[in-house]
C-alpha cells in the first residue's frame, strides 16, 4: 500500500501490528488509496458515485424488474489473458524430469550390461583393477540411484512445515552448502550459532517479524509429530532431523556421481584392460564390453550432473522461484507455497508420465490443500487462494474455478467458524475469499445457498451486548476490541463485506433477515456517537465500520415484495436503528456519505406505515432532516444529501397526520415555499408541501393558510417546466387553490402575470401530450385533472373555455387509457403502495359531468 494519510492517524482500537489487515479493507472497500489531502475529494467521488448509481428513479416512481440494484451495478473491465506463472516451473519440472528419466535409464543399462555381461561372462576374466572399479562404480550408483528415489520424499516431508521454511527465501533453505556447514559447526559448538549470528540469519528474522507477525501462529498438532521435526536417532538431533535428510541425500549423490565420473573417465583414458592372449576366446569381447560399461556410467554421471547443474542454474542464478512468486504477489512467505508446489509437479513428472506435471495448477494446487487435514496445508491452501482471489490479474479466472467447485465454497464458510487464535490467519484468508466471490452475482447465490452459511457469516460479527437484568430492560452495548493476538475487527468488516454483496440479491435478503440475531448485530454497527463523527483524527476503518452496516442496512430496507415489507417490519422494530441514525444526522456534517446512507433508510423505513409513524415520533428526527434539507450554507457537492432529505420528509409527511402536525409545529412552512425557488430544491418542496396540504387533517387547515403565498411560484412553473417539476407542480396547485378563495385565486393570477385561459389551455396540452400513462410522471394525469375539476368549481367561464379546448375528447381518451400505475402515490419495485382515495375514472367523470351539466 502507497504512503498514505492513514499511516499518520493514531488508531486506538487496533493493535499496531504490520501490515494491519484493516488497511487492506479500507483499500479494499473504496478501490484506490487515500491521497495526502484528499478527503473531501473522497466524500465528493463518493456521492456522486451514489447519485449516479441511483439515477434519477426514487420511491415515487415504479421500477422495471431489469433494473439492477446498486451493488450489481459493478462493471469490471475484463482482464487481458495472462499467463499463469507457475506454467515456468511445471516447464522446469518436465526438463528436470527428462534430464532424470534419461540418466536413470542410462543407469539401469549400465547396471544390467555390468551385472549380466561383465560380472556374468567375464567375472573371471576380469582384470584385478577392472573388478573393483565395477564393483565400487555398481555400488556407488546403486546408492545414488537408491537415495535419488527417496531424496523426492524427504523432501516433500521438509515442506510440511511452515514454521520450518518460515519467511526465509527458497535461496536460504536451498543453500545446501551453508547447511551442511551450520550443521558442523552445531555439532561441535552448539554456542557458536547464538553468539555469531550470519547476516542472512539477521535478514531472515527481520523479514520474518516484519512480515508474519501474529499471522503465522498456525494450529500445531497434539497428537501427532510432525514429519518434519522427526529425530530419526536420540543423538545429533539436528542432523537427524527428517527434514534435515533429504540435504544429505542431495550431497551424497553429488559425491557418487562425480566419483563415478573420475573412475570412469580413469579407465576409458587409460584404456589398460589386460592382454588378450592370441587364441583367447573367452577374452575377445572383454575390452569393448568395458568400454561400453565405462561410457553408459560416464555418460548417466554425466547427465546427472548436467541435470543438477542446470538445476543451481536456474534456482539458484536465475532465480526462477522467486520470480514465480513475484508474479504471483505471493510476498515472502509464499516462497513456501512455490516451493511446494514445485516439488509436487516433480514429483509427478518423475514418479509417472513426464507430462503430468503440466497438468498442475496453483489454484487447484490451493483447493486440494485447503481440503487437507494438516493445519500448514491448509494455511498454505488459503493463503495462495487469498492472494489470488484480490489479485487484479487472476482473479477471474481464480473466482470462477472456486465458485464452480462446491465443495471448496463449503469448505470456506465451514472456516468461518474457526476461532482457534491458531487458526485466526485461515479464517481471515476465507472470509477474504468469500468476500470477493460474493461480490460475483453467479456465485452469490450458491455460497447463500449452503446450509449454516449466514449463522456462519455471523459469526464474523463480534458485538457484546450484556443481558439486561430483566425484562424491562435492554443491555448494555461494549466494544471489543482487539487483542494482542486476536483480530476482532478485522473479521467485524469482512463480514459486514460479506453481507453486504449478498444483499445485492432479493432472495439473500430474506435469508439475512430470517437469520437469527443477525439483524441487531447489524444495526449495533450503525452506531456513531458525537465523539467518533466529529473527531478529525478518527480511524478510516471505524467510519468504514460504520458505512458497510449503513450500506446493508439500506439493501435491507431497500427489498421489494413481501421480504421487504417483513424486512423494513423488523429493522424499524429493533429499538437502536432510528436513534442510531438520528446520532448521524445530527453530528455527522463531516460525512455526507453517512448521512445519505441514513437517510435513505428512513425513507425505505417509511413505505410502511408503522414505521412511518415510528420515525416521526422519534424526537429530533424530523427536525434533523429539515436542518439538512433547508440548510443553504451546505458545499455544492453535498447538494444529493439534501435531496435525499427532501425525499424522505415527503415520505414521512404521506398519509400521516401526526407526521404533518410535527412538522407544521415546527415552523418550517414559509421555508418551504422559499426552497420552491431554488432548482434543486423544488420538486422535493412541492411534494412535502403537497403531502401537508393533503393529509393535515381538518384542524391543520388555518396553519396552512400561508401556503398560498406560493400560488404564483406554482402557476409559472406549470407554464415553463415540464416532467417531473411540472408534475409535481400541477400535484401542488390543486391543493393550495383548495386553501384559496374565489378572489384570492384572482390575485395570485394577477401576481404570477398568468391567465386562468392560459392554465387552462396549458392543462389541455398536458393531456395530450400524455396520452397514455407514463413511468417517470405516473401521476400528472391525475393532479391535471384534479386541477382542471377545481378550476371548473372555481369559476363556471373555465367550463365553456376547457370545452372549448376540446378537454371533453381529451378525458374520454383518458378513460380508455387509464391503468394501474396511476393508481398509487409511491412504489416499492414495480409494485404500487399507497393507493389513492379516488381513483382515476371517478375523477374524469367527476370532470365530464361539469363538462355536460353546464
């Protein structure tokens, strides 16, 4: 990670451990660093990513079904195909393999003509010295042949353990030179080591304290040794380790074959075979059948030595192991997982077809490790699907591997529920994975899908709240926070992470609801108090905490049908969620992003009435929202909060009159015809407006009295605007006449410069150009034509002026166009809530009958 401002803050909740996992998540979470003075620009890119997810639909117009939620919204530019790193080692070890297969089988011929035609036919023919250089030539490859089948093995059981490759390079486990040399100087002086320790020594436990920390402390079994650590004798333990065996063998066969090269090159050079008497013929062959004897056994020492020499060449030189987990972004302790992986696919091409090595991956390398017993194995396995999973480069081909594989998904969330501090890097590894592979829509569904998976995922979330002392009582809410060797927070954001991407589907919504106690977890994590959204120097990660448990909760509340009708039922009735987001309103200035999130769960709460009346009788609530709502000294970039404010006291104030009665005592109605001036105000205004004059109830109808100073405003806007301001607009007038008399509404043309032919005339062309009902507008027919029946009442000269507009053709062309979704003051989905008192055709014969009676 980038120097950053973070790396400034002083966090007080997380243990200064590097590299801290929270910083990941926060990087994770917002896709790209935060710059040194960059953090309103940060709030700015935020809300405009949310007004443009959001576009212009709201809760007062329908949504098509097609329509994907936000969180689905993401669009991730396809990678170029790469290709895959570990394809230079399963290259390497199918070289290797040849090099091998070829010096065995050499080998094994030589051994075969020795034993059956020189020791066989000539064994006593033989001269004294060629006897012996068979005998010793046989020996000496009959034990580097033996040790080579084993070398594989042992070597395959020094990887076991992490803790014995831990952070150090291949280079440093692979130096076998230096080994051995450590080793001798252990036996004799066990001293030696501690009071000289080699700079390599220092570098590598450096590295490993900066690097592992508190996240290597894996499981170690109880019951079993480790095949590693095995003393195979009680004396000289160091060097009689079993992971320490295969660096023998390696040195042993070296020595073989070179011995082997030196008395072979002897004899064929010297070429001194005995002399063959004339007439000899049990001798006549001796001398070729020991030159082809002594070149098989040059030639396989030979190519063993090539072979090893190719080998250092490339690990050693070139460093082929370390560039291959360079390029997998493995960091220093994957050199462990390469060189797993690497003895692996050798082996394979050793032990079985030369090309069976090529079929190996590391991704499927990762799974088969992840499913294993041993506790390195599976760290191993987690730790390369992780990396893999966040990788830019492989982490769509790494996803779509894992999603298809169920078990490996099941696996994952089983992890979740791993809280053995041991095992604390495993679990964080799978919360890692599954939240990248939640966050693809195919994959989404099948990890909901696993039996447990949501009480697993809740297990991510750390929240104490103690038990009251009775009934009557709620507990109290303690933060807990990490300890030394345990990170609680880190998992309290994954797992919010988690949830949050499958909420982005309908049917994950209902499951997280019906998951017991999950909910209340949630909504403890939207608690913010005054201290913590007004300190400057806070932790990025505890607002994070807080932004992903808004985020959910909105998803939650956001969820059309039944299961969001139920949702909404159970987020409004736990007693912490309205207080919670009254807190953010009220003190969180300095993070619009939270705010917008807050308020558009109110404004989902409120589709359901219960909820509705919940929040206004929330002390503070509604006066919070108008603070926001009407506050001018607002940055222009926060200008999408105050619409979202607007929107949710329009909510608020719909069929409720209590709602309308707090707000009118609040004094706020000359503020609100002031906001029907300015632009981005003025279609919320209208509709808060709108909804007092409606549902006030009778007793209400003097304290609205003075909403007819915004009469004129109105009546221009109908004549200039058009859409959804020109809706809202009509929707206001034909209630604020309502509140006028005869002469009074004489004035307010007057004022406004209009006439009522030109209203009039202006009506007609909006039932005309909406000839059949529209999705963005589904309401303008309806207040133009409560509008046109008042300005009938009002005045019978309209009469004659609409009939002859020709408004009588224009309404019976509205009854055989009318439909259900004019029926309704706001939407959940597709789905109408709200349906009006008077429907549709009962206002255009309403308006027909005073167009045929006169």
């Amino acid at each position: 990670m980038t120097k950053t401002r973070i790396q400034n803050l002083n966090i007080r909740y997380y243990t200064p451990s590097p590299p801290n996992p929270i910083f990941n998540l926060i990087h994770m979470d917002r896709g790209s660093s935060l710059d040194d003075d960059t953090s309103v620009h940060l709030q700015i890119n935020e809300l405009r990513k949310l007004s443009e997810t959001c576009g212009s639909n709201t809760i007062f117009e329908p949504q098509s079904s097609c329509e994907a939620r936000e969180c689905n919204a993401e669009s991730v530019p396809s990678a170029p195909v790469l290709r895959a790193p570990e394809k230079k080692l399963t290259l390497f070890a199918l070289r290797l393999s040849i090099f091998e297969k070829s010096a065995t089988g050499l080998g094994t011929l030589g051994f075969i003509w020795a034993t059956v035609v020189l020791l066989g036919g000539f064994a006593i023919t033989l001269d004294k010295t060629d006897f012996w250089f068979i005998t010793i030539i046989l020996l000496i490859e009959g034990t580097r042949i033996f040790s080579r089948s084993h070398e594989l093995e042992w070597q395959h059981q020094a990887t076991w353990s992490i803790t014995d490759a831990g952070i150090s390079s291949f280079r440093a486990l692979r130096s076998s030179s230096h080994i051995l040399i450590k080793a001798v100087k252990q036996t004799f002086n066990p001293l030696s080591l501690i009071r000289k320790p080699s700079h390599n020594t220092r570098e590598v436990t450096q590295v490993d304290h900066l690097h592992v920390g508190r996240w290597n402390h894996s499981r170690t079994p109880t019951r079993t040794w480790i095949s590693s650590d095995v003393p195979l004798l009680p004396y000289g333990k160091w060097v009689f380790l079993s992971r320490n065996i295969s660096k023998v063998l390696y040195w042993l066969q070296l020595l073989s074959a070179t011995a082997c090269v030196v008395l072979s090159s002897t004899r064929l050079v010297n070429h001194n075979y005995g002399e063959v008497q004339k007439g000899d013929s049990d001798k006549r062959n001796r001398q070729s059948a020991l030159n082809i004897f002594y070149a098989l056994a040059l030639a396989e020492a030979l190519l063993f030595l090539t072979e090893k020499a190719y080998w250092e060449w490339k690990v050693i030189y070139c460093k082929l192991l370390e560039e291959v987990n360079k390029e997998c972004e493995l960091g220093p302790s994957g050199m462990v997982s390469i060189k797993r992986f690497f003895y692996d696919a050798y082996s394979r091409c050793v032990n079985g077809s030369i090309f069976d090595g090529l079929k190996m991956d590391m991704v499927t390398f990762a799974i088969d490790l992840l499913a294993s017993s041993s506790p390195d194995e599976q760290l191993i396995g987690a730790r390369i699907l992780r990396q893999f999973a966040i990788s830019a480069r492989y982490s769509d081909d790494t996803l779509q591997k894992i999603g298809v594989n169920l078990s490996v998904v099941e696996r994952l969330v089983e992890m979740l529920n791993w809280k053995d501090p041991q095992e604390e890097e495993i679990r964080r590894s799978a919360a890692e994975i599954l939240s990248k592979l939640a966050g693809k829509r195919q994959n989404c569904l099948r990890v909901a899908g696993i039996p447990g998976a949501m009480e697993s995922i809740s297990s991510l979330l750390q929240t104490n709240r103690s038990s009251g002392d009775g009934a009557d009582e709620i507990g109290e809410k303690n933060l807990i926070l990490d300890h030394a060797n345990y990170s609680f927070w880190t998992f309290n954001h994954l797992g919010l992470l988690i949830l949050k991407k499958l909420a982005c589907d309908h049917d994950n919504c209902g499951k997280i609801g019906n998951t017991r106690g999950l909910l209340p977890k949630i909504i403890d994590f939207t608690h913010a108090g005054e201290k913590l959204l007004r300190d400057k120097n806070v932790a990025p990660s505890q607002i994070l905490t807080v932004k992903r448990s808004l985020q959910l909760v909105q998803l939650l509340a956001s969820t059309t049908g039944a299961t969001g009708k139920h949702l909404r039922k159970e987020i409004s009735e736990v007693v912490f969620t309205i207080s919670n987001i009254r807190d953010i309103l009220r003190h969180g200035e300095k993070h619009p992003t939270l705010q917008k999130l807050s308020i558009e769960i109110l404004t989902n709460l409120a589709l359901e009435e219960e909820a509705r009346e919940r929040i206004g009788g929330t002390g503070g609530v509604l006066k919070e929202l108008f603070t926001i709502f009407l506050n001018q000294g607002m940055p222009e970039h926060q200008n999408q909060v105050r619409r979202s404010a607007g929107e949710a006291l329009a909510m608020l104030a719909l069929e409720s009159r209590a709602n309308c009665h707090r707000i009118l005592r609040l004094q706020v109605l000359e503020r609100l015809i002031a906001a029907l001036e300015f632009p981005m105000l003025r279609v919320t205004a209208a509709r808060i407006l709108r909804n007092l004059c409606t549902y006030r109830g009778s007793d209400c109808f003097y304290l609205l009295k003075g909403v007819i100073a915004a009469a004129p405003t109105v009546l221009k806007a109908i004549m200039s605007e058009e859409n959804k301001l020109q809706e809202v607009m009509v929707g206001l007038a034909a209630q604020v006449f309502k509140h006028m008399t005869s002469n009074e509404s004489s004035i307010m043309f007057e004022r406004a410069g209009i006439k009522e032919e030109e209203l009039a005339k202006a009506l007609v062309q909006i039932l005309e150009k909406y000839r059949h009902p529209s999705a963005k507008v589904p309401r303008i027919r309806r207040f133009t034509i409560e509008l046109a029946i008042w300005m009938m009442h009002d005045n019978v000269k309209n009469v004659y002026i609409f009939k002859d507009l020709g408004m009588e053709k224009e309404l019976e062309g509205v009854l055989e166009t009318t439909a259900e979704l004019e029926s309704f003051n706001i939407f959940s989905g597709s789905v109408g809530l709200s349906r009006h008192t008077t429907a549709i055709h009962s206002l255009v014969e309403t308006a027909l009958n005073l167009l045929k009676d006169q």
